[in-house]
C-alpha cells in the first residue's frame, strides 16, 4: 500500500458511503473518494434514461474491469415539471425502490459507494438515501468539491469579497421570485438552468444584473463552455449549466 492509499484508507464491510465526486474532472476528487471508489464492494450511481451517468463517467478513470456497479436509472428528470404530481409519485417511488435495493446489498455486508456529482449534500440525489437508510445502517458522507465551485474557478471568476452575500438560487423558481430573491443579494449563483435560461437570462437582466453574469455550461468537464450570459441567446441550455453572478465588495 502507498502512502497516498494509506491516507485514503479503505471501505468497511456494511457501510453506505456518499462518494463526492466533484464537477466533473477526475483530478478533483479527493484522496479519500478516489481511495474509496477503488476499494468498496459495489460502485452505485445514478443515471438518466440512455445515458451513462455523469458521476459514472468521471470516476472511469479509477474503475477496474470486473467492477460490481448498481445503476439506478431516473424513471424521469426534466421531462416533467418537478411540481407535477405524476413527478412527485415517479420520483417518490424511485428513491424508495432505490433504498431497497441498497439495504439489500448493505445487508449482505457489502461496502456500497453511492457516487454524487459535486457534493453529496449539495442538491444531490444522495440525500435521499440518506435520509431513508442513515437511522439503519453505517454511513459516511465524503465531501466534494461542489460544481459552482468547479464552475467559478474555471471563469476566472472570484464570487464573493469582503462582506459580499451569496445566494444559490434554483433556476425552476418563477420568474418574479427570481427577480426579487436577485435584488436581495450581492453575488449569485444559479443552479438548475437548463431549459429555465431564457426565463433566467430575463430574471438577471430585470434585476440590473446583467452586464456581470456569466453562463458556464459542463464546468470543468471536456464540452465546457463559458460566456457572458449577454451573449448567450439560446432558449435553453445544458442540463451541466449554470449562471454565476460574481459581488463586487471590498477588493483591496
């Protein structure tokens, strides 16, 4: 064993970990998610309908073949408001369905890493087996680095300075909460932009924001791509996206 590895230490028999795996490069994950990645029993990961899953795809590099891995594929995402009832019920019996098969293998004595994008505490679907299995059985939540973090140092973009007030807004807010949650805050980032940007874009621009905010579409990741939200016309962006509205405090 290395020395790195030693640091990393290695998965216990029965636990759950919520593996943190960062914004999207593979180089950002911690000692201890890429220690544990390698040594649980079973790789759990999320996924949409016909994709691979995107904290699938960053942890490649640290897979072996013969890997057991459990994917636990979206019986919908964006396709339906998440207000919608039929959501509501889809989702609500995904994620018990999900648990169950998780305390199965959990049961079995098995060390199960449960993969996040970013952090697994950060608007991830991780806390919903948390909160289902945590009271039954061992877990550990390893933190990583969240995507806004990943998105801002990529643009360059220092986010808050000196007595600067950030707030993470969902961009599935109405349009008139956007404006006034916006008008609130000295710096802001918006989270959930898909197919909200041009309702997003309109929000910032009402709240004299715009000539500041910035769009980063699959941060830190191969496709990325980052440019004035000005400039950016389309009606809807990249699930991978996100608007970064930068305080312009104290600057010494």
């Amino acid at each position: 064993m290395t020395g790195l590895e030693a640091l990393a230490g290695t998965a216990e028999r029965g636990t759950l970990y919520g593996i943190g795996v960062g914004p999207g490069d593979v180089r950002y994950l911690t000692l201890r998610a890429a220690g544990l990645v390698r040594s649980v029993d079973v790789v759990a990961f999320f996924a949409k309908k016909g994709a691979p899953g995107n904290a699938r795809r960053i942890v490649t590099p640290l897979m072996r073949d013969g890997r057991d891995e459990l994917r636990l594929e979206y019986p919908v995402t964006d396709e339906i408001p998440a207000a919608h009832p039929d959501y509501q019920g889809q989702i609500s019996r995904f994620y018990r369905e999900s648990a169950e098969g998780l305390a199965a293998l959990l049961k079995e004595g098995k060390s199960v890493g449960l993969l996040a994008e970013g952090d697994p505490f950060f608007y991830g679907s991780f806390m919903h087996m948390w909160r289902r299995l945590a009271s039954d059985f061992p877990v550990e939540v390893v933190p990583g680095v969240t995507g806004m973090s990943g998105c801002w140092t990529r643009a360059k973009l220092p986010i808050t300075w000196g007595d600067d007030t950030l707030a993470v807004l969902p961009g599935t807010l109405d349009e008139a909460r956007l404006v006034e949650r916006l008008k609130l805050t000295d710096a802001a980032v918006i989270m959930k932009v898909g197919r909200n940007l041009a309702k997003v874009r309109r929000a910032v621009d009402a709240a004299g924001l715009l000539s500041r905010a910035v769009y980063v579409e699959r941060g830190t990741m191969q496709e990325e791509r980052i440019l004035p939200l000005a400039e950016c016309g389309e009606p809807a962006g990249a699930y991978f996206a996100m608007v970064l509205i930068p305080g312009q405090g104290r600057a010494i």
